[in-house]
C-alpha cells in the first residue's frame, strides 16, 4: 500500500505538470496614450485573477486555455478591457494603451461661495468625503472629523451621550472669543452657540447634534486665509463647508442602513474598597498621632469616643459598595436610515429620515434624534435652476449628573464605599403586609448619588428647523448670478423634576420647566462674470453681498410640590422616543417664573473674488470682504479682510520631466481674517434695575453692572501659508506639505478692572497670540490589484504662544478654571501651578521648588509659575484600507503628543485623606524613612503638606501628567454582496478600541465643562472628574438598490 503523504504528493505533481502542459502566455505592455509606460498597473482576468505591471508597463499571465477578458486600471485613468483568446502552450502579445479619466483631472472642490476645479486651488483645503465620515458611527458629525484631515484637532467631551466635542483649526488664536470654526450647510452658516446653561450638569451640550452624518455628501475643511478670506470676520477659526446629499438625473436609488451595537466605558476609576479606604484612613490617623479607631465620614466624627469610633468601624466593614458599577451598564445603540434619491429631465430630489437612539454607559443616560431631509432641485431651462432644501430633527437627551454636580462624578469621588445605595425597610403591619418604604435613601446627592440618580428625571428636548434656497440664474453664458437665504431655527425645552424625597425639610417636590429660541436669517447673492475664457487665459470676477441676523429669547418657571415632570400632553412623538409624558399637576405652586433676555445682534456685508488663470498652470486669487457687526462699538463697526494667493503647477512646464515627480504645484497664500465669536452685549454699558432687585428706600434703583466700550472692535488673524501639492509614480502617491504662520492681534479680552471702579469685568481689544505649524497629508494606493491597500497618513505640529496682552498685565485675564493662566510666552492653556519636586525619603513630607529654584518643604502660592499646558505639539491620524473581492477591512489610528492633563481631581484623591475616596494610585506612597515613593506620607491634616487649614487642596505640578496617546479609534469588517440592481453590505466596526497612553487617569482625551467661551480656551485639557470615553461595537447592514 502505498503511503497517503506518498500519493498526495504524486497526485499534487501530476497536477501541476498536467495544468503547466495545458497554459499559455499572456504579456504585453501598459502605456498612456503617448506611450509612455505605466508601471505598477494592474492587469487582471475578470473575475479571476491578476498581475502589476513592472517599470517599464510589461506585464505577463499563465493562463490555462480559453477564451478571457482582461482588464486594466490604473490611478487616475480609464479603465479598458480588452478580450484574448489562448491556445495550449501559445504566446499572445496584447498591449493596452489607457486615457485619462478627465472627470479625475477636472474634479471639483467647494469653496466659499462657488466650487473651483482642484487643480486651480490656491488655498489650503481638505476634502472629507460621505464614505470616510459614516464609516466611525458617531450620533454628531464633527467627531467623525478626528484624525480626517491635518490641522484639524478634535477632541472627545466624554463618554455621554449628547456631550460635545472641541474642534480646533490650527490651534488656538482667541482668549474670550470663540475658537471653533465656523459650519456653513449648504452654503448658509448656521446657528453653532452653545445654548443657556451650556454646561449644566457638567457635562457640555452639543449644538451640533440635530445635524445627521447620513445626509452629509461631503466636508470642505478651509484652513488658511486665502480659504477662509472670502468669510471675513468669521473665517478667523477656519471654516466647514458641509454638502448635503441631493437627487439623481433620474430614476430613483433607494438607500437603507440598519445598525445595533453596543457600548462601555473604555476605562474603570481605579477607586478603593472599603478595606482599602480603612486602611490609608487609619494610616493617616496615627501618622498624624491618633490612637484607637479613626474617625470616618459620615459615621462618626473626631469628637466620638473610641467606643464609638470602634463601632462606626465595625459597622464600616460590614459592607463595600463599588457606586461606579451602579453606574454604569453595558449601553445599547440602534440607528435606522432611508434615503430616496429621484429625478427626471429637469428636477431631482433627495429625501432621507434617520432614528438614532445612544445610550451611553451611564444608567438613564441617553441621546435620541429623529431628523428628515428634503432636497429639491429644478432645472426648467439652460439658464434657470432652482436648489432648495430643508431638515427638520428632535434630540432629546436624556441627562444625568456628573463632574462637580454630583451623580457619576460623585460614584468616583465622594460616595464612600462603606456606604449602602438605600437601605431596605422591612416594616410590617398586623396582618403582615409590607408597610416600610422599599428604598430607604439616605443621604445627600454627594454622598449617595443614586439617590439623585433615581429620583430626579431630567431631560433636554431639541427641536430644529433649517431651510435653505438658491436661485442660480445664468443670463449669458459668462455670467451666473446667485440669490441665496436661510432660515435655522432652533428651540431647546430643558424640564427637570425632584422627588419629594429629596428635600428633607419641608417634603416637597419641584419641577423646573425652560425654553429657548434662537433664530438665524440670512439673505445674500452674487453674481460672477467671466470675463475672459480661452485656451490660455481665463479671468472671473465674484462680487456679493450678505446680511444676516440672530435673535433669541425665551421663559421658564419652577413648580413646586408638582407630582411629575412639567412635561406637555403625550404625543406620538414621546411615544416613538419611549418616554411618558403627564399633564402639569393641578395642585403645582408656580413659584417663579421669569423671562429669557432678548438678545439679537446681526451682519452686513460686501465681498468680491477674482481669481485668474495663464496657460492652465499659473493661478492667481484675490478676495476682499467689508463686514459690519452690531456686535461691535459704533468707532469700530465695520472691519475690512483681504487675501491674496498664487499657485504654480510646475508639473505642466514643458522642461518638467520626471519618471518620479508626477505631478508638482506649489501655493502661497497671505490674508486677514476677523473673529466676532464674542456675546452681543459685550459693548454695551449694562444696568440693573427694580427687577433684579435693586432699590432703596422702596423706589427703584439703577445702576451700572458693565461699562460700554465704543472701542470694540474685531479679533484680526494674519495669516501666511506656503505648501507644496506632490504626485508621486503617476499619482500612485499624493503627498501635501504646507507651513503656516498666524498672528491674532487686537485680541478680545475680557480682562479684570480694579475694584474701586465698581465694575468687574469690561471687554476690550489687546494683545497677540501667535500659531506657527506644518501639515503634512500622505495618501498612497500601496496595491491596485485584485487585493487593494490603501494608506492616508496626515500629521500636523503646532506651536502656539501668548505673545502680549497689551497694556494690561497677565493678572487681569482670567485663565478660566482648573489653574490654567494666561502667561506671556507660553501657549494658552497654560497650567500655573507649584513645581512638585519629589517626596523627601527621610520624613514622607512633599518638596516644592520655590520662584527661585530651591527646594523647599514650604507650599507657596507665590511659588507659582507655568509648568506646562493643554495644547498637543503633535496631532496625526492614519487610515489604511484592504479590500480583497468583496470583503473590505479598515482601520483608523488618532495620536496626540505634546499636551498635559491636570488632573484637578487628583489632589482630593492622591493627597490629603479626606471625606472623599482615594485612588488605589495612593498605595505607591511613603510609609517609612528610606521609602523611595511617588505619593507623601498620609495624613489627615492639610496643614501637613504646608496648605492652609481647611483647604485640603493641593495645587502642585505632582497631578499633571503626560496626556499624549495613540489611540485605535475605528476597526471595522465589511462584506458586500452585490446584486443585480445594487448591493447589500454586512459590517461589524469597533470604536476606541484601545489607548496607548502613560496618563494614569481614566482617558487621555477628554474636555471639561465650561462656563463660558474663555473657560473653553482655556481649560479644554483639564480634568475634574470628567466620565471616561466610550469603547462601542456595532453591526450593521446597509442596502442600496
């Protein structure tokens, strides 16, 4: 018999020499049209398989015979086939000679006001398209921006759901100003302020989220002046241009995705058991010299006697509550999606409707939106079209307290675990029913949480309404005029109720009930004129106008012994978002109501482009803008805003020639910018009056609270750009490297007056802050053949500097909260703290390096100086994309370098033992003389550390830490089957998979609640028990026919 490994082994031989007897060659050459070779094409056998091509284009297939068809492509040309037939053993020569894809030559980039071919660009712009934005599933847009585009910072509020993100366009230029970038729908900027009580709950609000990523076609991200110029006073911060998804010439295409997944916290706080509490508790004690039992919060007090400390002890043990585990759960998510895209001859519409609901990992805690899109277009005629859109969406978020405000900030930080949630009273009557309450809370919200997090409902509801029109009228074939408005709308319902529960004292209950609108109107037109436009010299000229308008207002009340939230009548609508909504309770106590102050400020302005073209290489753009803002004083109420840029496509010069260098253009750019992100009554002298209650001996009084600055004037960015644009082996590769230099000066200051004015604060104008960067975007196509690689790296430094702050000292601008400061030479955001030195090996005391530079036990305020800030020197993002049939595989990498974290919380957990838990970070701490540890001696008493009594808090640079991170930010499988009239594709994707980083605390990445526009400058990088980020799996199916 012979062996089985024998036979396979002649069988494996046999067919290898039977299959070589009965193939034929297939070789031939690749060219462009004036054939020139292209190597690395791709060549292969529909349906089967395939080869690249080698430097010079030959290429060579062993193919059994029969009859093929072949198939050719390469990077930024047409695709050819080509039919073969092969007999055994012959050699057929096939060359294929491929042409230009002139849509790719000719693609288009939308700019402000108009769109230009991407070869004539002259400014810095980057380009995010639909398939890159859906495939990290976000329920708000802008977060899927991270890692997309280079110079574009985005930084994660948190892990809850509706929390808003930070986005930054080349660093930071503004102090009290706005520093987010201004988003403009469909060519209408749009309402982006963070609404009344924008940081309630301590938790950020989104004013972005009513805005679906399934309607988005694509993202025009604008960074530099000759992009941003043409919006003048508000392009200062960049500038986002979303395109929304419209009709077909015709037919129709029906699109509908699908998707549940789940998510949960990317990290746990390292918090202490109760042993572990007990023990550093009691170390503290007798460190600081007590005996017997110590003390503990909220069972016993230093004045208890040892027998009752004993038992507080005692009792203590007997249970050992984890609050962040009550917390959280594993949260579910679910989206529905459909999309209509029709069109006959002369119209095309799209309509698309999406339900999201998020839940975040924080019990009750979740975000839900339902949004609807109309686009219609009509073309009656060659020199008529008509473009109208509009969106309708409800957000309701469903909120829960944290941070400072207690609820999940509380379960990592107060709530001790020797302490029950609720404690179960078993009372009976005679006939033994249970007469006792089921959950006994005790305790305030601090301290026990869930009791806050059980009997108080709060929810947010947003409603929006955008539209937009255009009216493009073409009355000569060289010119087009445009009429454009918009309307966006928005209401924000903020509704809360407390169970009677709560108030221990007189038993009632309380309901709070507020509304908000915002309104924004906007009306404009241009009209360009080609003036010249031949083979080689084009010459066009923009000129537009623009006005646009912002009001709001709005009311509220507070009920008291109200039975349920002061929610409206049930609608179908609270029936689809799963909540039950009841009448006001008739018995309700109104006890205050007042109004929202009015608010409305606006725009006017005038802005002309003209941009030329030599020979379709040499381009040449200018733009000049005039805006006039009421939100400024009437000396200074119109600013004007200039830029200029030239591009050079050295590629297309007939001495070019390179078998390396593909393509080459090199752009400059130079232009001023304006910000007026600021509040409308930053100008104004302000009064209070009898409502506010001001009077004096019974008659109203008014008084000053604010006083006016005539002055006020725009924020102004200079901006200088140069950048070099790169096709590498026939655009197989892209590179773009840019440098950039922006100067704001005349920056807005809310700075701090002298007391015996009688004033606090007052606005004006002083300073410069400096950003100085290089970008870099890498985009190749590794393999082009039956499995594709694609890899897009981009990358950007930058440095930012306080330069001055003008007449006044640094001392007179507030840095915001977390000790951040504002300090001449060093980047905003910087932290100003105490230099932690080390722990003394000797005693366990801590050791400061004081404002000379000595080490010194002492802790001194006056010691403080800057030690570093939240703003990363590096940002970079990296995509690679496989897909091999009709399996695709992708992964997205984000990384951050260069910024620090104060962690503000740190000093209440990693310091003085106090009524708050410890962090087990604290068991690397000094017990002995000759311990080497990262943490001083324990001690109950602040005074210890040389701290002030009764302020256990611990300013010192030992709780910053290192916040730069690598982190996997999207993985995701996909298989597409296709059909006969569209396509089918199963997908399964994580996000924020895993984090490298050497940052100790729950996640590198992550933004503060702010209180107002200087506080989100400032203290964007600071940590104060801020809930972790969110790690999520979710599979989906999309299906387009």
């Amino acid at each position: 018999m012979i062996p089985i490994q024998r036979f396979a082994a002649v069988a494996f031989a046999l067919t290898l020499f039977s299959t070589a007897w009965a193939q034929g060659t297939v070789k031939g050459k690749i060219t462009d049209e004036q054939g020139t070779p292209l190597p690395s094409a791709t060549v292969a056998v529909t349906g089967g398989t395939g080869v690249f091509t080698d430097f010079d284009g030959n290429y060579e297939l062993q193919l059994a015979a029969g009859d093929y068809t072949l198939a050719c492509s390469y990077i930024g040309y047409l695709t050819k086939t080509k039919k073969v037939s092969l007999k055994n053993g012959e050699t057929v020569i096939s060359n294929i000679r491929l042409s230009e894809d002139a849509v790719m030559l000719n693609e288009s980039v939308v700019v402000g006001y108009g769109v230009q071919r991407k070869k004539e660009v002259t400014g810095s712009i980057a380009t995010i398209d639909s398939k890159e934005i859906t495939a990290v599933q976000t329920p708000s847009f802008e977060a899927a921006l991270q890692g997309q585009a280079a110079g574009v910072q985005v930084t994660q509020g948190s892990g809850m759901a509706g929390s808003a993100s930070i986005v930054r366009i080349r660093g930071l230029s503004s102090i009290s100003a706005g520093g987010d970038p201004l988003y403009v729908v469909d060519g209408i900027p749009i309402t982006q302020d963070y609404f009344a009580g924008g940081n309630s709950g301590a938790m950020n609000r989104n004013p972005l989220a009513s805005l679906n990523p399934n309607d988005i076609k694509d993202i025009q991200v604008l960074k530099d002046a000759a992009a941003t110029g043409i919006y003048g006073s508000r392009g200062a911060n960049g500038v986002i241009l979303i395109t929304t998804k419209r009709g077909v010439k015709k037919g129709i295409q029906v699109s509908y995705g699908s998707s549940i997944g789940y998510g949960e916290s990317t990290a746990t706080p390292n918090m202490m058991t109760t042993e572990e509490y007990l023990t550093i508790r009691q170390e503290a004690w007798e460190n600081d010299g007590g005996t017997g039992y110590v003390w503990l919060p909220l069972l016993s007090t230093p004045g208890s006697s040892p027998d009752a400390r004993r038992r507080a002890y005692e009792r203590a043990l007997e249970t050992n509550t984890d609050w962040f585990d009550l917390f959280t759960r594993r949260a579910q998510k679910t989206q529905q999606n459909i999309g209509l895209r029709s069109g006959g001859e002369k119209w095309s519409m799209y309509n698309g409707v999406s339900y999201d609901k998020n839940e975040s990992y924080a019990i009750g805690n979740s975000y839900t939106r339902l949004s609807a899109r109309t686009n219609f277009d009509w073309t009656p005629n060659d020199k008529l079209k008509v473009l109208l859109s509009g969106s309708t969406s409800e957000g309701r978020n469903q909120r829960v307290r944290g941070g400072w405000s207690g609820g999940i900030g509380a379960a990592m930080s107060t709530a001790l675990p020797y302490m029950s949630p609720f404690v179960i009273d078993s009372t009976f009557d005679a006939n033994g029913n249970l007469t006792g309450t089921e959950r006994n809370y005790e305790l305030n919200r601090w301290f026990n949480p869930m009791a806050y997090q059980d009997l108080i409902q709060w929810r947010e509801t947003e409603r929006r309404q955008i539209a937009t029109g255009q009216i493009v009228y073409s009355p000569h074939s060289k010119v087009d005029i445009v009429v454009n408005g918009g309307y966006d709308n928005s209401r924000l319902e903020n509704d809360s109720h407390e169970d009677s529960y709560l108030d221990r004292t007189n038993g009632f209950s309380y309901a709070n009930w507020s509304e908000y609108n915002a309104r924004n109107y906007n009306v404009g037109g241009n009209a360009t004129f080609r003036v010249l436009d031949n083979d080689s010299t084009s010459l066009s000229l923009m000129l537009g106008a623009e006005a646009q308008k912002f009001e709001s207002d709005g009311f509220g009340f507070n009920l008291r012994d109200s039975e349920g939230p002061a929610y409206a009548i049930t609608t179908l609508r609270d029936s689809l978002f799963g909540l039950q909504d009841s009448l006001y309770d008739a018995v309700s106590t109104v006890t205050n109501a007042y109004p929202i102050q009015y608010r409305t400020d606006g725009f006017a302005s005038t802005f002309a482009r003209m941009n030329y073209s030599l020979l379709d290489k040499y381009f040449f753009q200018a733009t000049a803008r005039v805006d006039g803002s009421s939100r400024f004083g009437e000396n200074n109420r119109f600013g004007f805003f200039p830029s200029a840029s030239i591009g050079w496509v050295a590629s297309d010069e007939d001495w070019f020639n390179s078998e390396t260098i593909s393509f080459l253009k090199v752009r400059t750019s130079w232009g001023r910018t304006g910000n007026a992100n600021i509040d409308g009554f930053s100008r104004f002298a302000l009064y209070v009056d009898q409502s506010q209650g001001a009077t004096y001996a019974g008659d109203t009084l008014v008084f000053p609270t604010q006083p006016g600055n005539p002055d006020l004037r725009w924020e102004t960015v200079r901006t200088v750009d140069a950048s070099v644009e790169m096709g590498l082996w026939n655009d197989r590769v892209s590179v773009e490297l840019g440098f950039y230099d922006k100067l704001a000066s005349d920056v807005l200051m809310n700075v701090e007056l002298p007391s015996h004015t009688g004033f606090n604060n007052r606005s004006v104008n002083a300073g410069e802050v400096l950003n100085r960067g290089v970008e870099l975007g890498v985009t190749s196509n590794n393999l082009t053949g039956p499995v594709l690689w694609k890899t897009t790296l981009n990358y950007a430094y930058n440095y930012n500097e306080l330069v001055s702050t003008g007449a006044f000292t640094e001392d007179a601008i507030s840095g915001g909260t977390n000790d951040s400061r504002a300090v001449t030479g060093a980047p905003l955001t910087t932290y100003f703290l105490v230099p932690f030195s080390h722990v003394d090996p000797e005693s366990g005391l801590p050791v400061y390096i004081d404002i000379e530079g000595n080490e010194t036990f002492e802790y001194n305020l006056e010691d403080r100086r800057a030690v570093g800030d939240g703003l990363p020197d590096h940002v970079a993002g990296l995509r690679n994309e496989f897909s091999w049939g009709n399996w695709s595989f992708s992964s997205q990498f984000t990384a951050a370098f260069g910024a620090k974290i104060w962690d503000s919380s740190a000093k209440r957990q990693l310091g003085v033992v106090t009524d708050w838990n410890m962090r087990t970070d604290l068991f690397d701490r000094w017990r002995q003389p000759g311990d080497i540890a990262s943490f001083p001696r324990l001690t109950l008493d602040e005074t210890t550390y040389g701290l002030p009594a009764g302020f256990p808090w611990w300013n010192t640079s030992l709780f910053m830490y290192d916040a730069s991170y690598v982190r996997l930010r999207n993985a995701s499988l996909s298989y597409r089957v296709p059909l006969d009239k569209g396509d089918v594709t199963f997908r399964v994707a994580g996000n924020n998979l895993f984090v490298l980083t050497n940052f100790i605390g729950l996640d590198p990445e992550l933004t503060r609640d702010f209180e107002n526009r200087q506080d989100r400058n400032f203290s964007g990088g600071a940590n104060y028990l801020t809930a972790p980020q969110e790690r999520s799996v979710i599979f989906s199916i999309a299906a387009n026919f």
